[in-house]
C-alpha cells in the first residue's frame, strides 16, 4: 500500500510542480489514504474536505447522494485534485465532480486509491488510479462499513 501511495505522490508532485493544488478529500473514507499520501508530496499544496452521504449503512450506492460537509476554501481558478478512497458506481463522485465544477476551479483531476471500473454506472476521467479491483465490497484503510473497520491498516473483502 505504501509503495503505491509514494509512487501517486511522485506522479502528483512531478505533475504539480510550482502549482499549489487543493487537496479535495472526500470525507470520511479518503482521511487515511489522504493522510499517507501528502506526508509523501514534495510540493505546496491545500487540503480541503468535503464529505456527502450516499450509502445509508448498506454496501449498495443507493444513487441518493446528500452533501453533508462543504469546502471552506474558494476553489475558483485553482488547480483541485479530488482525493478519493474508492470508485463504485460512480454515481457519488460525479455528484461531486459536477457540484465542484461549477465552482469554476483552473483544473479538476480526480485520484483514487481503489477502482472499481466493472460497476461502473457513469463515465468519469480518472486521472491517478492507485488499484483495481473487483465488485467486492471492501474495507479497511479508512474505508468502513457501518462506520467499523476503518482503523484496519490494510483492506480486506467483506464476507
């Protein structure tokens, strides 16, 4: 995991270089991958949070996303990376994806840790992807279910 993670940092900082991006964490599941990961940049950078609801205690997207926690930074003409735990259907992070760029931010890229491209259920240009996965639902690394088994410090399928 922790490899994966130097080489996002790397890509970023390489990427990002002489920008100060803001840092979008997509609160709750993205606090530890996102914790990791700027310990690991070697540029300026922000971080921001927001966080919506979208799963309601099942671990199926029950496509109602709910903003619960806004941005406190003006992100116009900034250059954001969304910072995300895992792509499911999508239909969550296109919610924010869309609410962000009426803000009118200079670039809008999206990282996640894990993606899941086979549930895929709308289009959304992911530009750092750090694994693949199947359909499983997963937790550990920040990501829960219920609000447990966020403090596993590695990610296991739910059985």
């Amino acid at each position: 995991m922790q490899k994966k993670v130097k080489e996002l940092a790397k890509k970023i900082s390489s990427d990002y270089k002489d920008k100060n991006p803001v840092l979008v964490g997509i609160l709750k599941g993205s606090f530890v991958f996102l914790s990791d990961l700027v310990r690991e940049l070697d540029i300026l950078h922000e971080i921001d949070f927001i966080s919506v609801a979208s799963y309601g205690g099942e671990t199926e997207a029950t496509g109602v996303v709910r903003l619960l926690k806004d941005l406190s930074s003006n992100i116009k003409d900034r250059e954001v990376i969304i910072v995300e735990d895992i792509v499911d259907t999508g239909l969550t992070l296109n919610y924010i994806r869309n609410n962000l760029l009426t803000r009118n931010p200079k670039s809008l890229e999206i990282l996640t840790l894990l993606d899941k491209k086979e549930r895929r259920k709308v289009k959304l240009p992911l530009k750092y992807v750090g694994f693949s996965l199947p359909k499983d639902f997963v937790v550990g690394y920040g990501l829960d279910y219920n609000e447990q088994y966020r403090n596993l410090p590695f990610i296991a399928k739910m059985i």
